[in-house]
C-alpha cells in the first residue's frame, strides 16, 4: 500500500488500462498494421461533428474554482505487510477476478485468468481447439456467466476480434471484427444480450456499434465516442467533438455527452463534459470535466455542482462511495481516492489504476502498473492488501 502525502494534481495521468491498443468492426473490414494507443481514439475525436438534438442541459450551479478539493483533508490509508489470504464467506478474498497474463506454454500472447474459490488462478481463454491467439481487456456480464474480451497486444495476426466465452472457459468464439483502432470500454447491457463498443474508421472517424452476443447481428449506431449504458438498459451515453463552442476559437472543438434512446435513435445533448457515468440506481450521474474536474448531478443533468478534483470515476456496487483517479506519486505512479456520495474523503493515496470493485463493495482489485505489473485486492475499510497476483486489467464478475 502506497503511503505518503497525497498530491492532488491538475494533470491528468492515464490510466493504464482505462484505454488501451484499439481496433474496428464489421464482417468486411480487416486490420491494418499495429493498434495505436487509444489515446489516438480520443485524438481522433477532433473529426468535427454538429451538434444534435434538444437543448444543452442547464450549466454548472456552483463555478468551479482553480482546485476542487473534497470536504476534509486526504489522508493516506495505512500502509500494511500483505497478510496470508483468508476466506470470505467460503471463498477466497480475490474470488472471481479476471486477470491478464501471459499464457501458458511459451505462448507469446496473454490470455484472460480468474481466481478460483480455493485461491488457484484458472486459465480460462486460449484452451479450446477453437481459441483465439490471446485476449485482453476482459469484461465480466451481468449474471456472471460470460465474458467478454477484446484481442491480444500481441501474436494477434491479421485479425481482430470482440470475443465471448463462458465463465467455465468453454465456447470461447469472436462476435464482431475489429478494425486498426478500437475503444474501451466494452459495455455489457444490463440483461446480458448485447454489447457495446466503439471504433475508429480512417474514414467516417469514431463510430458506435451494438452487437447481439448470441447472434452476432451488430447495430450501427452513429458517430460517437466512449459509449456507456444508462442504468435503464434502454438508453446510452456517448461523447463527441463540436465545433463553435468557444467564442475565441470557433474553430476548436468542445467535449459534449449526448444520450440516445435505443427504442428510437433519437439523440439529445446532454452536458458538456468528456464523460458521464450514472449511479448504479440511475439517481445521479458524475461527470468528468476535461479540467480534471468532477461535478455531480441529478440524472437528468440538472443541479450540477463541483464535486472532486479527479477523473475516471468507479461508482461501488451500491452507489455509497466513489472511487477515482487524482494524481500519481514522486515516481509517477498512479493514485487512487475515494470518497462517499456526499464528497467526504474517505481515503486517498493509494497506488493503483483500473479499480475493479467487489460484488458486495467491500473489496477493491486494483492494477499496479510497470514494473510491478500485478493486481492487488484491497480491504476497502483498512486498507490492508489481501491478495496480490501477477497480471493487469482486473475485471471482478458478480
């Protein structure tokens, strides 16, 4: 556990697996040369896009001042010696937990892995006569009975794939192609039946699809960015570049959340941000200024107020705490925070990227990057280490 005064910083530090090497679907198209970062998907954002829909939600109620600071000072969470992993509830601490790392057998590829009941990490793609080259980025569904999981980093060939699999390990197969470029993160609906992505064609610019798991039938859905489901199920969010917002450059372009209906593809502006992400009860959303701002608001846009200095924010499970990105350490690795619905700091300083929370909120699994390169499962009240397994891009199943 990091320790140590906590910096609360105005520059961002990306994430090590909130974006990553990217690609583009389509049953037609194919991949050309290497993923770039997925910083390049947000570069590509500068395709100027006009604005649609109804009227921009009402602004900001309380301005934001040079640093939005929680309500009480940060405090470091205590540094603590991993002690031995102990059952919970019958099951080991890190049940559940989907990691990446590299294969067995030599295998220059990385393959997904989870973490049994009894402590023991499972293989659980690559191991068909069917099995793709190797995996990254893995999203558990809902129920926890698949997952889904983008290509490999490397070894992946000529071909991309958005790919599923049982949580047994069994019927791994790909549902979408993938182009040069691809975004994160991939969407589970609610109900488990489709999945949500974004891709970047060298031609139309960013755009977003809806896939159909069991059938494989993709829904072109329009020009967007970093798509998310609203809690319904039957609305997402999504993000793109409009010029004409600042008057002394008319020419730039400026972050705008819209929300589309699935039901009838209307689209309407929602706020100016660079991302939104609702509540698990859809009762507020919080969303992610360019700034390095974060504002909360009701869910349907209104009331916003200044919140914390941070981004990248992962509701709990129940919706009573928050945690987010702030900054990074002397030796530039990231820290976490996190603080309650109201904005009381409950901790912060802690080293990690990519938080994955427990199904019962009580547990964190957090990425350590380079050249730790591990994920670490966290006591969310002590702070104490629990767990502690070689591998990236945690992803926790219910």
């Amino acid at each position: 556990m990091a320790a140590g005064t906590p910096v609360l910083m105005d520059t961002k530090v990306p994430l090590t697996s909130r974006w990553s090497d990217m690609p583009r679907r389509g049953s037609s198209h194919t991949a050309s040369g290497i993923a770039a970062l997925i910083a390049l998907a947000v570069t590509a954002c500068t395709t100027a896009v006009a604005p649609t829909g109804t009227a921009t939600m009402p602004a900001a109620t309380s301005s934001l001042s040079a640093s939005i600071a929680p309500s009480v000072a940060p405090t470091v969470l205590p540094t603590a010696s991993p002690p031995e992993p102990t059952p919970s509830s019958g099951a080991h601490v890190a049940t559940g937990v989907a990691v990446l790392r590299d294969g067995d057998g030599g295998s220059p590829a990385s393959q997904v892995f989870v973490v049994d009941a009894d402590g023991d990490l499972r293989q659980l793609t690559g191991q068909g006569p069917a099995s793709l080259t190797g995996a990254s980025f893995p999203v558990w569904s809902p129920d926890g009975r698949h997952l889904a999981f983008g290509p490999p980093k490397v070894g992946a060939g000529p071909t991309r794939f958005l790919s599923v699999i049982n949580a047994d390990g069994s019927d791994e197969r790909s549902i979408a192609t993938l182009g040069d470029e691809f975004g994160l993160p991939f969407g589970w609906s609610p109900d488990g039946a489709s999945l949500l992505f974004f891709d970047i064609d060298a031609v139309d610019g960013p755009a977003m699809w809806l896939v159909n798991v069991a059938s494989g039938e993709l829904r072109h859905l329009g020009a967007g960015q970093v798509p998310r489901w609203l809690p319904d199920g039957r609305r997402i969010s999504f993000k793109r570049g409009v010029e004409g917002r600042d008057p002394a450059d008319p020419r730039a372009l400026t972050e705008v959340i819209y929300v589309m209906s699935l039901d009838d593809g209307e689209v309407s502006e929602f706020a100016s941000a660079s991302d939104a992400i609702w509540s698990p009860d859809g009762s507020a959303v919080l969303l992610e200024l360019a700034s390095g701002d974060l504002l909360l608001a009701n869910a349907d846009g209104t009331d916003q107020r200044a919140f914390v200095r941070g981004w990248a924010p992962r509701w709990s499970p129940d919706g009573s705490q928050i945690v987010f990105a702030h900054g990074h350490d002397a030796e530039g690795t990231p820290l976490l925070a996190a603080v309650d619905r109201h904005g009381q700091m409950l901790w912060s300083g802690v080293a990690g990227s990519s938080p994955a929370w427990a199904p019962d909120g009580t547990r964190l699994a957090v990425e350590l990057p380079y050249p730790e390169s591990a994920v670490v499962v966290l006591d969310v009240a002590t702070g104490d280490e629990l767990w502690r397994g070689a591998g990236s891009q945690p992803s926790w199943g219910p």
